[in-house]
C-alpha cells in the first residue's frame, strides 16, 4: 500500500513584505517562559545550577537599575519598580528557588515555575487586593528572572546557524533587526498588521514576510516544509509536489520582474508632461545603502535613527552616532539625507526603557515627547546630527510633532547643540533644513502654524492612518480598518499639501502609502513633491511615474476627493489607471 500523501495546508495572513521563499520552518520560541521543561542536575552539577540561577536574577537586579536610571527626572521614584527589586532577593521567592533547586535537583527554571505558582496560588487565595497585586509583582519578577535563564539560548535570533524561515508568535523590531541574511531567507508571525515595524524592517532586510497569522506557531513544527508568499500573504505548509513546482516558477518569474524594473530605476522619475519627483529612500541601517544606489534613490527621505538604540543596555555616545551618521552623509553625497531624530516607544521599546510599561504606549512617551524630556540623550544625538551635517547634504526631521509648543523646543534644543560644539571648537553645519514629521492629525490642523517653524513637510501616514483612524498599526483584528484610501486620510493630506503651497514649503511623505503603486497617481495629483520609501519598492514608483501625467493625476484627485469610501476612491483609480498598475502590484 502506497504512504497517504500528507495533505498541504494553507495559512493566509497580511503581507509584510514582498517575495517569495520556500525552506525549512524554525519555530522561535518567545513564550519560552510559559513551556519550561523539568530535567534533573547531577549532584556535582548542582552548585553550578544554582550560580546559574543567581546570575539571572543579578541580571534581572541589573536591567531593573538601568530602566530606574533611564527613567525621566520627574519619574525618578518608581516604587513598583523598587519593590521589584527588593522582590529579586526576597527569601519567598529567591530563597525557597534556590532551596528546591538543591533539594529536588532540578533545574533553576523548573524550580522558580514551581515556586512562583505556589505564591501566585497563596497570594491569590487571600482574597486581599493588596495582595493580589503583589502577586502579579512575583510573576513580573520572576518573568525577568526568566527571560535571562531561557531567553539568551532560545531566543537568541542573531545565532541561528542554518537557512531557514523564522515561525514566531511576534517580532520585535529589535529582534528582526539581529537577522543574519545569509540565514534567514523569511518570516512569519502570528501577530502583527499593516504597516507594523517588523514588516517594514522585513522590507528593510528584502526579505519576504507574511504577519496576522495568527496560528502559525500552532500549525507549524520546525523543520517543516513551507512556502512564504509575501506578496500575497499566503503561507502553505508541506505543500504538495505540484505546488512547490508551482511557486518555484513564481519565485523565478518574480525575480525576473524585479531584475527588470531594477535596470529601469536609474531613469528619472519623469511624468509624460515633464514634471520631475524626487524618489527616495527611507533606511534604518547605513548597509542599506546598497540597495539606494542599486534602486536609483535620489536621496535618503526618511533615515530612522532609532535602531541604534535597540538590542544594548545603555545608550550610544556621540561618537558612535556621529560616525554611523557620517557614513550614510558622505556615502550619499551631494544627494540628500533627512536624518529624524529617535523615535523610541511606541512600538519600538528599547531595552534600556523596558520598564516604562504604559498602558497605552502609542500614545505614550514616544519620539519627541521622549526626547524633550530626556535631554541628555537628544543633545547628544543633536550634536551627532550636526557634526555630520559638515560632511554633507542633510536635512533634519523631527517626528511625532503634535502641538506648536514641541516644534519651538525642539529647535531650541538643536541651537543650544551648535552652540555647545561651536564652544568645543568642532566642526559643525546650522544651516540645515528643518522638517516636521505630519502624522498626527492635530498637526494637521495646526499645519499652518508649524509650517512657519519649518522648511518641509514629511507626511508619515503610517502614523497618520493610525491616528485619524484609530486603527493600532500593528494589531491584525484591525487591520483590514487600515485604509490609506479613506476619505478621511485624503482630507488630512490635502490640507497639508495646500497649507504648504500657500506657506512656500516643500510636502514630503515618507509613509508606506507612498511605497504602493496605486496611490501614486492620487499623491502626485494633490500634489506631493517628494515620496520616500523602502528602497525595495522605489523601481516600481518610478516606473508608475514615468507612465503618468500631472494633469490627469490632478483630475484623478479631484474625483477622488469626491468619493466618500476608501472603496469609492479605489475603484477610481482602478478604472483609470487599472493597466498600468496591476502588472505592477499583484505581479
Ligand atoms: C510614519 O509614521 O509614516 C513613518 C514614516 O514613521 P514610522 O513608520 O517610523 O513611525
Ligand atoms: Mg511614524
């Protein structure tokens, strides 16, 4: 009797980023703290089991201390946070870990399970409130303790030592930002939507990713075989044989395209009636570089600085960014560089922050609003900024920008760096332009007034959407909410590109709205003059560009403005410029 063929099964999620891979599945185990396995140490062993447990928790003391120290003036006492690390050495907790540990001769993460779900169970039986929140002070400490017990060997991405397709419940941007190219051909997470950082670090990194797909850690074993479609979300596991034939031949057929379109993106992007637009880029490590110049980027619209920051306990010095920021400046000059400064929190929590812990962290002390209360840090990245301004052509770019008050501050803050280094006798360049990120809709409203403070514009609607909208950028059950077409979001951008005609400045945007290929022709007719994107995707916008003229796009706005559905707007486009774009976009 011949073996039963396994049946292939077929997971759809959100496409994060283009591509197609086909290789063996390697689960990531983020929740390793809740699957911790029980195996016994030797006797002889046994001391060292229990060094082991007490150089985790020491760890554990060691990043509670950094967060304490990074914490803003004002917040300076954090008493949950002290009583987390008077819990670290605490007898019911440390000393009775240590005790089962030699007693029962296992291991350190067996025992600290055990006994923190004996606390948890005591504490919770008590009925007390107080003292159900201690409870969950335990689990909060002992989650650190944890994490650096199992953590560093199973979650260690940057390790991995074969070619494979990473499976994980979620990705951080940190994490993805360890991905080693020669290893890890794609990814896929249970977790994430549209226009989330892990995508748009997957497409940094060219690799395909598909996220939101919710059971993937489930369905999916390691080593299992799996087929990645980033282009269309699609994620088939043990396919069948004329199924991987299938997407072996996409695979090649794609790769053709993109050889294609590559060889074309040193064109200008020209429209027919003879309107030239910058094509940028939008970067978070200096590598990328490469592909800037291999995709015929005009310039860098959007280097977000902020992944320096990631994966390292303490902060980077002046030195150390001045010297990354010198290297992108002069490896692009004369063409521009919009250097923006660190937008931390929010989705992108760096460890030295961990323990900032807001409820709500999108709408919490990100970007700006960190820096101005963090002083130290945004003068040290400012003076950086400066300093590598003397080496090229750069502009700088303020994310994040709600109220009038913020844009003032922030420029204050960048004229007290040029002093400071004009007092230390370095070199240095003032004389730069000064934009300001649009992705909050009350900067929208207040548009006319910033617009005094700055020399351009840059809309990030990735930000905006998730403003305007409500929508979480990086929650899946809202994903498909998540729509650059709505009238709503065409209102926003029209009234910023108008205030900035009237006002004289330049409107860029630098959101993945103006990394698709349909939105372009609606982009250029409200009259954008810049679009900045992942630099994967900058060949294909130029090629839409050279096939449109301003004139129909800016009767296409109008229509569109009309519309009163993201629908509406998008069946617009599709019946004027339907040809041109679907070869493109779903090829
Ligand atoms: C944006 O919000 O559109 C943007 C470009 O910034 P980021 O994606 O880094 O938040
Ligand atoms: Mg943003």
């Amino acid at each position: 009797m011949s073996e039963p063929v396994a049946q292939e099964k077929i997971l759809k999620g959100i496409n994060a980023s283009p591509g197609i891979c086909i290789g063996k599945a390697y689960l990531v185990d983020k929740e390793g703290v809740d699957v911790v396995e029980k195996y016994f140490i030797n006797a002889k062993q046994l001391q060292g089991e229990v060094k082991r447990f007490k150089a985790a928790v020491k760890k554990a003391g060691d990043e509670f201390q950094t967060v304490l120290k990074n914490r803003p003036e004002e917040l300076q006492r954090d008493y949950i946070l002290e009583t987390h690390i008077a819990l670290l050495e605490d007898k019911m907790l440390y000393g009775r870990t240590v005790e089962t540990i030699q007693a029962e001769g296992v291991n350190a993460e067996w025992a600290l399970k055990k006994i923190v779900s004996d606390l948890k169970a005591t504490f919770e039986k008590m009925g007390d409130a107080y003292l159900k929140e201690r409870a969950a002070d335990v689990v909060h400490v002992s989650d650190a303790i944890m994490r650096n017990l199992v953590g560093i060997a199973s979650k260690n991405i940057a390790a991995i030592d074969k070619r494979v397709i990473l499976v994980a419940n979620d990705l951080s941007p940190a994490d993805t930002s360890q991905i080693n190219l020669e290893r890890i051909m794609g990814f896929i997470t249970n977790r994430g939507g549209k226009a989330s950082h892990t995508g748009i670090m997957a497409q940094a990194l060219e690799i395909p990713a598909v996220v939101g797909l919710e059971t993937a850690t489930i369905a999916i074993k390691s080593d299992d075989l799996i087929i990645v479609d980033g282009n269309t979300g699609t994620v088939i596991i043990d396919p069948y044989e004329q199924t991987l034939f299938e997407y072996e031949e996409r695979k090649v057929g794609y790769e053709d395209y993109r050889a294609v379109i590559t060889r074309e993106s040193h064109l200008r992007a020209e429209t027919t009636d003879g309107t030239q637009l910058e094509v940028m880029a939008n970067i978070e490590f200096p590598e990328e570089i490469v592909s800037v110049k291999n995709y015929g980027g005009d310039g860098i619209g959007l280097y977000r600085t902020e992944f320096l920051y990631m994966n390292r306990p303490d902060f980077p010095e002046e030195e150390e960014l001045f010297g990354k920021y010198r290297e992108v400046v002069e490896l692009m000059d004369p063409k521009p560089v919009t250097i923006r400064t660190l937008d931390i929190n929010g989705d992108k929590a760096i460890a030295s922050q961990s323990g900032l812990d807001e409820a709500n962290p999108a709408l919490g002390l990100r970007a700006i609003r960190y820096c101005l209360r963090k002083p130290d840090i945004f003068r040290t990245q400012l003076r950086a900024i400066l300093r590598a301004a003397a080496f090229g052509n750069v502009r700088i770019l303020f994310p994040m920008i709600t109220v009038y008050f913020e844009i003032c501050e922030a420029i204050k803050a960048l004229d007290a760096a040029a002093e400071s280094l004009e007092k230390d006798g370095l070199p240095y360049k003032r004389e730069i332009d000064i934009g300001i990120m649009i992705e909050v809709p009350s900067a929208v409203i207040l548009a006319d007034l910033l617009a005094e403070k700055a020399d351009f514009f840059s809309i990030g609607t990735n930000d905006l959407i998730q403003y305007a909208l409500a929508i979480d950028r990086g929650n899946r059950n809202v994903a498909h909410l998540y729509q650059p077409l709505d009238p709503a979001v065409l209102r926003l951008i029209q009234r910023v590109a108008e205030v900035s005609r009237e006002k004289g400045i330049e409107v860029y945007m630098c959101g993945e709205m103006a990394a698709t290929a349909h939105h372009i022709p609606l982009l250029l007719g409200l009259g954008i003059d810049e679009l900045s994107m992942n630099p994967q995707s900058m060949p294909r916008a130029k090629r839409v560009i050279r096939s449109l003229s301003v004139s129909d796009a800016r009767s296409l706005a109008r229509e569109a403005l009309k519309k009163k559905t993201a629908r509406g707007v998008f069946k617009i486009i599709q019946s004027a410029y339907g040809d041109i774009i679907s070869e493109l976009e779903y090829h």
